[in-house]
C-alpha cells in the first residue's frame, strides 16, 4: 500500500496516547520518506482553515485516531492521496483508502484502539505502542476484555510490566496534550521511535512534572457540585487545561453511571461538551451534527464544542435522552 507513495507526505494524528503511538508505528513504518507529522489544533476533531491549506502542499496524507469531517478529508483529497486508520464512528469515506473496521465489521472488541489497527495493519507483532494506544482508550475497562486481557498480560509478563506501568505510561504521554503543549505532542511520537526500553517513559522528567500539575487540576474539578439522579450525573466545570474527558471518565467509572461534562474554560467563544454513557451515544452524536456543532465519539462517548448560548439547550436533550 504505502510502497507506492512518492513526495512529500503529512501525517494528522489524534493528540491522545492511542494517535501518538498510532503517529510512532506508522513513522517508523514510513521510516527514510519525507513524512511531517501534526495533531491539529488541540480540542478541535477537525481541521482549521489554515491547517486545510496547509495540506495542500502535500502529496500523500495519512490520518490517524481521527474522524476528520468528512468534507474536509474529501477536499484534501483533491490534492492528495488519503489514508485514514480510524476507530471512531463515521460513515465510510469510499473516495479514499479508509481502513475503520469498526464501521465495516459488528465486533468493535476485536479492535479496540487505532493503535491496534495500524500495527495488525502493517502486519508487526504485538508491541509496546499498539498496547499502549488500548490502554490509553480503555484503562482499566479493557480487562473485562478477555482476548485483549490475556494478550495485554502476556506482554506484561514478558517485558517485567504490570498494568499499572502501563497506565501510568498513558498518562504520562496524555498529559503534554492536556496542559495544551501542542509541540510537545507532535515531539512525542518521535522520542518514542528514539526509546531502548519503556522506562524510558516512565521516567521521563518533563512528563512527570506535568502529571503533578494535572494531577492537582483534575482533583480540584473533581470537587465542583454535581447534578445527579439515579441514572445520570451532570457537571458543570472551569478549566484552561483539556480534561474533560479525564474528569467525565472519572465521574461514569467511580459512579457507574452516565456521566455529561461541561467546561466552560477552555475556548473563549466555545464550550466544550463530553458524555459517558451505557446507552450508544450514536444518535445524539447525528443530532449535534445536525444541529451544526463539531460532534463526534464513540459507541459510549459523546464529544461536541459548541457555541455557549446553545450549550444549556443541548445538555438538556442529553439528559432527556439519557433517562429515557
Ligand atoms: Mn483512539
């Protein structure tokens, strides 16, 4: 596939742990070809303007751990050949090569992480990052996964990890994107490609500095009041740091319940919207499109950034749709 790629390529990555070590297998793969990485602006599942131009110039472009408009990867696509390796849900885009098994298969738990579909895609053995990027999008949750628990202890057993090395490896990696180091994350995949051995990561000075900071935000927007019922708890928090999905995570794990959190921190002219559900968020992902927001996720997760005077009205249709 890639063997036929001439010029100059740019690849786009999620900013998560699961689309940096997505960006780190496919460079390697790519390794000796004129290649640029970047994640785009962070908190943004879309192109800017200024980043759509900026592909112009491109002669290949691979997408990863994104589900991208699908407007804009079919203008991009004018000028280049297009590549996406997805996990998210989107309908397919058949005008260019789109690898998302999730929307062409009914067993979403075979790939539970992009990192996973590039490494059994480029045919590798099991390794560090397409683990790493399953552990970042699941944590603890992948192991009520039986194929991929005993694939994950495997690993473990044989590098001397536990689990918890890996988790905290994930947040190690997520944390850059999360204080907004938008340099940092395009940095990352290459210090990974860099690394003998996974301590490495975890003693990695800069990222455990930035965890401690995290750590202490993250607590703090833990304690704001909540609204809740027997089925839902609902959030209302303030913060210049992207962790509203760590938060909503915490808040739908530690409660078992459905969980929607609004920051209203972290765009000026924006909001931002994240839902955890046991319902398939599917349709109130449809409806926030329709309703002209940037919205996507998964089966459970729900993520929108919308303007502020139209957050209270959508949150409502959440609730509705949750509790009935
Ligand atoms: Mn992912």
């Amino acid at each position: 596939m890639f063997d036929s790629l001439n010029g100059e390529g740019l690849l786009i990555h999620h900013w998560d742990t699961d689309g940096i070590c997505s960006a780190c297998l496919l460079l390697s793969h790519l390794n000796g070809r004129k290649i640029k990485n970047i994640t785009p602006e962070l908190g943004n599942y879309f192109l800017t303007n200024e980043e759509l131009e900026n592909c112009s110039i491109f002669d290949y472009i691979i997408v990863a751990d994104m589900a991208l408009p699908e407007e804009q990867i079919l203008k991009i696509s004018k000028n280049a050949q297009v590549f996406i390796f997805d996990h998210h849900l989107q309908n397919e885009i058949k005008q260019v090569f789109h690898h998302n098994p999730i929307i062409k298969s009914d067993k979403p738990n075979d790939y539970p992480s992009a990192s996973w579909i590039v490494n059994d895609y480029l045919k590798n053995p099991v390794n560090l990052f397409a683990i790493l990027g399953i552990v970042g999008d699941h944590e603890r949750r992948i192991l009520k996964n039986l194929k991929f628990k005993e694939i994950i202890n495997k690993f473990c057993v044989k590098n001397n990890l536990t689990f918890d090395n890996l988790l905290r490896m994930v947040y190690l990696l997520d944390s850059n994107y999360k204080l907004g180091y938008k340099k940092s994350v395009e940095n990352t995949p290459h210090i990974l490609i860099q690394i003998e051995s996974p301590s490495e990561i975890l003693n990695n000075e800069l990222w455990n500095k930035n965890l401690s900071i995290l750590d202490n935000e993250i607590e703090l927007q833990l304690r704001q009041p909540s609204d809740e019922n027997s089925k839902t708890i609902f959030k209302k928090i303030s913060t210049k740091y992207n962790i509203i999905s760590t938060v909503t995570r915490r808040i739908a794990w530690e409660s078992g319940k459905n969980a929607i959190v609004v920051n209203t921190g972290y765009f000026s002219d924006k909001d931002q919207i994240y839902m955890r559900c046991a319902k398939n968020a599917e349709q109130m992902i449809r409806r926030g499109k329709q309703l002209g927001f940037k919205c996507g996720g998964k089966k459970e997760v729900l993520g929108a950034i919308l303007p502020k005077d139209k957050t209270d009205d959508f949150v409502k249709e959440l609730k509705d749709f949750l509790n009935n």
